[in-house]
C-alpha cells in the first residue's frame, strides 16, 4: 500500500506596490528648482498685481480727489466715458503714429548700420562703441541733451547748421519727439540685427559667392530671410518700450502745443497729477496696460520660438 505525500498549497507571496512619485512640473523636484525664484515672484506681485488690481477697482470708482465725498461706485461708466473723449482718442492716435514711426525708422536705421558694423574695416570696435552709446544715457538725460542741444532756437545745432531760427519744439512737437526717441532706441535695433547677421553661415554666404550671386542677391535671398526673425523680434520688442514713451514727451514738449504731441502716458498723467481725476485716469491705465499685454504675449511668442524654447517647465 503506498502512501501518498500530500503538498500542501501554498499561498503567493505578496509583492509590495511601489508608491509613485508625481513627475512633470508638480514634482517636488520642480519645486524645488523653483524655490529660489519664490522670493522674486513674490515681491513682483506684492509691487505690480496688487496695484494693478487697485487700479481695476479704482477705474469703477467715480474719485475727484479735489471734489471730497464724491467717490462712489459707477461700474464701467468711466470707460464708456474714456472712450468718448476726443482728446483720449487723440491721445492714443499719437500713441499708434509715435510707435510705428519710430520703430520702424530705429529698425531701418538699425539695419543700415549693423550692415555696416558686419564689415571689417579699421576702428570697427570704437565705432560699435560709439553708436551703442546713446542706448546707454538715460532717457530722461537724452531728452534734456536734445531740447537744450539740438532743438533750441537760440544757440541749439539744427538752426547753426541750416542757419534758421525755427523754434523746432513748437512748429514740429511730434516730429521733434521722434526723432530724439529714435536716436535712442536706433542702437537696440542695431544690436539685435548684428547678432543676426554674425549668426549667418559663411559657407552659404561663401557659396552664393562661388555661384555668382551678387551683393544685394545674396541679401536679398539669403541674408533677409536669416534676419526675418530677429527683425520681427525688434519690431515688437521695440513697440512695447515705445508704446510707454513718457520721459521725451514730459522734457521736451509737455503734451504741447495744446495737445499736438500728447501720447497715453503723458495723458494719463494729466488727468491724475494735474486733474486729480482717479477714476477716469484708472480706467484709462487699465487699458494701456490690457493694450500693452496684447503686445507682450506676441513678443514673448516670438521670443520663444526665435530662441527655440518649445515649453516652460
């Protein structure tokens, strides 16, 4: 008689269940990256969204601070009212003439000079230094430099040179205004389009060359192009700086003759330091700055894209 040996069952050992740790940009590790840059957010908070949303409060307020007890609540009357007035409406046409202009003189000029700047010829180092130079003084400095030194109508250099007396401040405001703002921004332009062409390849530009291409075929087929990103990149970032010109326009001209070269800022200005206007001044605030965000969000875009940043983690 055998005897059966009976095994007896055994139970499957359990396998414990690794707990998985958050990955993307809620990781802790991603926090951690970020720590050092909470500080910097939130001081940048503290000083631009708390009163920017001030400002959004403020807008909906009727507030003459020479008038007390006249604050009250109005709700959107202040931007139906900002949008009627005619001097605002001329305020924001200067606003769109200053900024085209001068950008696209600044970029035009820009671009001549770092063609030029491109070449290699004796002193180029000084010269670079030289043209850089006025994107260095400070904007307020440089307005007072071109009312008291080249506008003049007494002793300034534009009346020495064409021999005239023209009071150039009073006959040509605008016009005065941008000139001094492009002779500023022109070397930023420069600086941009430089790095764009020193980024070309001169093998390409080595064999336009060999296959005969001329000088402006070659800028015209393969120079430009290259640029095509870095001009873009010029134009908006140039349009945001400009677009809040206030330093040129308070120095020089103060909004005058009447208000022939009054921008948003500068009228923004008036209304709250010299109107003492809270309410319509916030309310005209609040739409630069939506105006200005619309601006940004396509320069920082272009900026990404020119740079090859695909997603910011």
């Amino acid at each position: 008689m055998t005897q059966t040996a009976t095994t007896p069952a055994t139970t499957p050992a359990t396998t414990p269940v690794p707990i998985r740790k958050p990955v993307g940009k809620w990781s802790g590790a991603a926090w951690l990256r970020r720590a050092p840059l909470l500080p910097a957010l939130l001081f940048t908070i503290l000083v631009t969204q708390i009163p920017f949303l001030l400002t959004v409060f403020y807008s909906l307020q009727s507030w003459n601070l020479v008038r007390p007890g006249s604050r009250h609540f109005v709700g959107l009357r202040n931007y139906v009212d900002v949008f009627a007035d005619s001097q605002f409406r001329g305020a924001m046409l200067n606003t769109v003439l200053l900024t085209v202009v001068c950008v696209l003189v600044a970029m035009l000029l820009g671009l001549g000079l770092a063609l030029l700047l491109d070449r290699k010829f004796l002193g180029r180092g000084v010269v670079r230094t030289l043209l850089i130079t006025p994107f260095l003084i400070l904007p307020a400095a440089g307005a007072l430099l071109w009312k008291t030194t080249m506008f003049d109508p007494t002793y300034g250099l534009l009346n020495f040179v064409f021999g005239g007396d023209i009071d150039w401040l009073s006959e040509f405001p605008l016009a005065s205004v941008m000139a001094q703002i492009v002779w500023q921004w022109t070397p930023f332009m420069m600086l941009l389009i430089l790095a764009g062409l020193q980024a070309q390849s001169k093998e390409v530009l080595e064999a336009a060359a060999v296959d005969g291409a001329g000088r402006w075929r070659t800028f015209a087929s393969i120079t430009l192009p290259q640029l095509s990103r870095y001009l873009q990149l010029a134009v908006l970032l140039g349009a945001i700086y400009i677009v809040n010109s206030f330093d040129a326009i308070f120095l020089m001209t103060q909004g005058g003759p009447g208000t022939a070269s009054t921008n948003l800022p500068y009228y923004i200005y008036q209304r709250a330091f010299e109107g003492f206007d809270i309410g319509q001044s916030s309310a005209m605030g609040v739409i630069v700055v939506v105006l200005t965000l619309i601006v940004a969000t396509f320069a920082l875009r272009l900026m990404f894209r020119t740079f090859g940043v695909s997603e910011v983690r």
